[in-house]
C-alpha cells in the first residue's frame, strides 16, 4: 500500500478528477473534458508547483474532505470556500501543508460553485487517451469520488510556491454577476425565424438549476423554427448552442456528446466559457453576437 495518496473522506455533491482534457478525440466519439474552469487548474497546480497540465479535484457546491496518507502541500481555487485542516481554518487560494493522517476539509461554496483542490505531484490515476480527467458523458477515466476511494499521488516537486513566492496572476475575478457570451451564429441558423435570431441576441436568459457538465441548460424564450423534422446526426463542438424541441438553448460543456440532431443556432467563444463554470443557477445569460 503506497502512502503516496489521499483517502476521500466526504465525497461532497460531485467531486471529480479533472485536467485541462483530452483534446483531439471527437473522430472516436470521446469528448474534450476536461475542467470547467481551466483558469483555476492552472492557477491552483502552479500554486503548489505542480505543471499547469497536472490533474487536480473538481468539487461542486459543497466541497469535499480528504486524508492523505504522508504530508502534502495542497491549494484551493475557484469559487472561494473555507478550508479547515484537522477543524481549525486554513488559506484558501495558497498553497497549504497537511500533515498525515489529517483531514483537509473543503467547504461550501461561498460564491460561485466548483472549487479546484490541487495536490503537490497531482492525482496519480491512470490516463486514458491522454489525460486523466473523469468524463460523465461517455465513462471515461476514473469514478466520481465516493466515500474510502484512494486517490494515488504523483511524486511531489517540492517548488510550492509559499517556498517560491507570490503567484505572478490576476485574483480570481468572482462569480459572474452576469454571463455575456460571445456567440457566432450558425451553422444552422437558417432553421430558425428571423424573429427567434433576434430574441437570441437580445432577450435575457437565466442559467438552469437543470445545468451540468454535459451542458449549460437556459430558462427563458423559446426560440421558433422555420424549418420543422429533424436533422441527420452531425458533429458537435464545445461552445454550441443546441436547440432542443422546447426551444431553449443548451450550450455544450467539456462533457458534450460529440454528435446530435437538433439544431446548432450559434457557437460559443471558448473563451468566455470559464465563466460558466462559475455560474450559479438564476445568474442572468446574455448572447452578443460576433463575426
């Protein structure tokens, strides 16, 4: 038994192993991944000096609790939580000692909701196609985490930054108080009536409490069509906006299929995606378009 580990003690609502993702798969039907917040990833690894491309946990709403099995340095991101070793307050957002045998516990979500555990080395599970990251679409990689799941380790670099010095990057900028998305139309535009275009780019909508991994699900107008049956299956990509028979759009995560039949209205820019990791259920949505 390696004590190069952590042993999960509170899995929290969705707690997943995630890294920057696995690229260049759609042709096999295997999607990106990946995490949803991949500022934060960066930014958490570089913190305990792990590379940027090393995986780390993702939790959901509430956090998760875990023991490792010798010291690690450990730092928590994203959406700002308590963190408590062994019950007494720890930093959050810089890189922190946990002796072994103690457990590291990650709050509930003050703001925003998915927070990034990073552990010096990075979690040691075994990579498939690349990358290590849980896919909840298609199976891949490993489990969510539940409660006694042992999570190996890989070898510590020793370089966290609190030895190092100040991380050079931004502060975390917070929750959106709203989502802005930059959207370029097509390429199934034409399906939908001139008036369902114009609603898109100018009518509010809100972030769906029915929103996950796989996709960012809206509450608001619908949108019309012009056109009526069903497409053949054709490629999807992350950032598009799907719209499914009740009009609503669905814009695709990391965890998006990579085929489907309803039609695409637009695409996302990937960069305004990171914001969306953080987007609280009722957080109003807005599409601007671009060319």
């Amino acid at each position: 038994m390696t004590d190069r580990a952590v042993v999960v003690v509170r899995a929290g609502a969705l707690t997943t192993v995630q890294d920057l993702g696995r690229p260049g798969h759609a042709h096999l039907g295997v999607p990106r991944s990946g995490a949803l917040d991949p500022a934060a990833v960066r930014l958490v690894n570089r913190l305990v000096g792990n590379p940027e491309t090393a995986a780390v946990l993702e939790t959901t709403v509430d956090g998760c609790a875990l023991r490792p099995r010798r010291a690690v340095t450990v730092a928590v991101g994203g959406a700002p939580c308590p963190v408590r070793v062994d019950g007494r307050p720890a930093a959050w957002g810089t890189a922190v000692r946990v002796p072994a045998g103690s457990v590291l516990d990650i709050g509930t979500a003050t703001r925003g909701l998915r927070a990034y555990v990073a552990i010096g080395g990075g979690i040691g599970v075994e990579p498939v196609l690349g990358s290590r990251s849980t896919d909840l679409l298609s199976g891949l990689g490993p489990s969510p985490a539940a409660v006694e799941t042992v999570l190996p380790l890989g070898p510590d670099t020793g370089t966290a930054t609190a030895v190092r010095g100040p991380v050079d990057a931004p502060p975390w900028p917070g929750p959106p108080g709203e989502l802005v998305l930059r959207v370029r139309l097509g390429p199934r535009e034409d399906w939908f009536t001139a008036a369902a275009l114009r609603t898109l780019v100018t009518r509010a909508y809100r972030v769906s409490s029915a929103s996950n991994r796989v996709g960012l699900r809206l509450d608001g107008p619908a949108l019309e069509r012009a056109r009526h049956g069903e497409l053949a299956s054709e490629g999807m990509v992350l950032g598009a906006v799907q719209v499914p028979p009740d009009g609503r759009p669905v814009v695709f995560l990391a965890d998006h299929p990579t085929t489907g039949g309803y039609p695409v209205v637009g695409v996302v820019r990937e960069a305004d995606l990171g914001a969306v990791a953080q987007a609280v259920p009722g957080t109003p949505v807005r599409f601007t378009p671009v060319r």
